[in-house]
C-alpha cells in the first residue's frame, strides 16, 4: 500500500497550502534581509559621505586659516623692516648733527682762544683744551646714548613684532 494515499486529498490541499506560506514567509525573509542590507550600505555610504564633505571643510578652512597667519606674517614682518629702516634714517641724521655740532664747538674754542690775543692765548689755551675735553666727552656720550637708543629702538621694533606674530597665530579669524 501507497503511504501517500492514507491521507485524503483534501489534506494533501493544506499540507500544500502550508508548504507554500512557509516558503513565501521564507522568500519574504529573505527579501527584507536584502533590504536591510541594501538599506545599511546606503546609510554606511551616506555616512562616509558626510564625513567626506566634513573632512575637505576643515580642510578649506585649515588652509584659509594658514593663508591669513601667512599673510599677517608678512604684514608684520613689511611693518617691522619699515620701523627699522626708519629708526635707523634718523639714527643717521642724528648721528650728522652730532659731527656738525663738534666742527662748530672746535671752530668757537679756537675762535675763542685767538680773540683773547697772543698774551692771553696761553692761559686760555688750558681753559680751551678742558672746555674742549669736557666737549668731546658729552659728544661721546651723546653718541653713546644715540646708539643705545638705536638698538633699543630696534630691540623694542622686534619685540612688538613678536607679539603681533605671537597674537596673529593665537587668534582665529573672525568668520
């Protein structure tokens, strides 16, 4: 005897009914399981995406922000050079003031010494050679502070210069 036929047809109907919902529940299943995965390799993509387009931002804005140290650099540095050349011209114009100054103080000493007369000239020529010592002394002296003030003005150029290019890379640009 056939063990199929123990079973009447009409079963054979919901064996097969049964049969065929399991395997659309299966294929359904399988489909939404595609789709998911479909799904999480479009936000996986969206994502890499976005992190893309963040990454070339801070990029553009990273070397915006270099162009504007760079260049606030050179402004500093064009500022400087100018102050310094500057500090220097008029280090120069003093410095032909002070000789002028001692032409004219040799000329009046001398000057003085032979107005007094021959007889005088010798007790005169003491007192010229100390006025002229003592002269020449305050011109050194004059030179000497002329220098320093030069290098000190230079020295202040430099370190203000500093602080600017310190301020400059410290500070943001403002957007």
């Amino acid at each position: 005897m056939n063990p199929l036929a123990l079973l009447p047809l009409r079963d054979w109907g919901y064996i097969a009914l049964a049969l065929a919902v399991a395997a659309l529940g299966a294929l359904f299943v399988h489909h939404e399981r595609e789709l998911g995965a479909a799904r999480a390799q479009a936000q996986l993509q969206h994502e890499r995406a976005e992190v893309a387009a963040a990454s070339a931002q801070a990029a553009s804005a990273a070397q915006a922000e270099r162009a504007r140290q760079e260049a606030a650099q050179l402004e500093i540095i064009h500022a400087t050079q100018d102050t310094i050349q500057h500090v220097a011209a008029t280090a120069a114009a003093n410095s032909g003031d002070r000789s002028a100054f001692g032409l004219q103080l040799d000329a009046y000493l001398r000057g003085r010494a032979s107005a007094a007369g021959p007889a005088a000239a010798s007790s005169s020529a003491a007192a010229a050679d100390a006025a002229l010592v003592l002269a020449r002394l305050l011109e050194r002296a004059d030179a000497r502070a002329s220098d320093l003030a030069r290098l000190a003005d230079q020295r202040g150029a430099a370190g203000r210069a500093c602080e600017q290019s310190y301020d400059s890379l410290i500070t943001k640009a403002t957007p």
